[in-house]
C-alpha cells in the first residue's frame, strides 16, 4: 500500500493548493457578483423613483389638460349659445308639426 499512499500524498501536494486558489477565486467571484447585484438594485430602485414622479407629472400635467378642456367646452357652448338655438329650433318643429 506504500505506492498508493505515495500517489495519494503527490496528488493532495499538487491538487489541494490549487483547489484552495480555485475556492479563493470562486469566493471573490460570488463577492464582485454580489456587489455588482446591489448596484444594479439600486440603480433600479433610482430609476423607479424618478419614473414614479414623471408619472404623477404626467397625471397632473392631465387632469390640467381635462379642466381647461371641460372650461372650454363650457365657454364654447355659450359662446355658441346652442341652448337657445336648439330651444328655437323644436319650438319651429313643434309649429310645424300642428300646422
């Protein structure tokens, strides 16, 4: 069994350093991985942030648009004075029609 432990102990020389320098490598690797992640978490937390407040502009920037709308729909009614006018129109219609 002389040979088998001689190859044992040459191959635990040869190997068990480098797997020690491999498992240092593979830990550093996770670590730069882990860094990399929380950076990429924080550029998205940045991102929704700023996404969050143009939507709300962008709400804002809506309901504006919605009231000057409805004020001009208002203001063109009356301007038109459409009531008034549909007013006088059934009332011909209404003549019409008796006669």
């Amino acid at each position: 069994m002389g040979a088998v432990e001689d190859v044992r102990k040459a191959l635990q020389d040869v190997l068990a350093p480098n797997l020690k320098a491999l498992q240092v490598e593979v830990k550093e690797g996770f670590a730069s991985v882990d860094k990399q992640l929380a950076a990429v978490k924080d550029g998205f937390a940045s991102v929704e942030k700023v996404a969050a407040i143009r939507h709300e502009l962008v709400l804002a920037e809506l309901r504006n648009a919605r009231v000057i709308a409805e004020s001009w729909h208002e203001a063109i009614l009356k301007a038109l004075d459409i009531d008034k006018r549909l007013e006088r129109v059934e009332a011909r219609q209404a003549q019409q029609a008796t006669a």
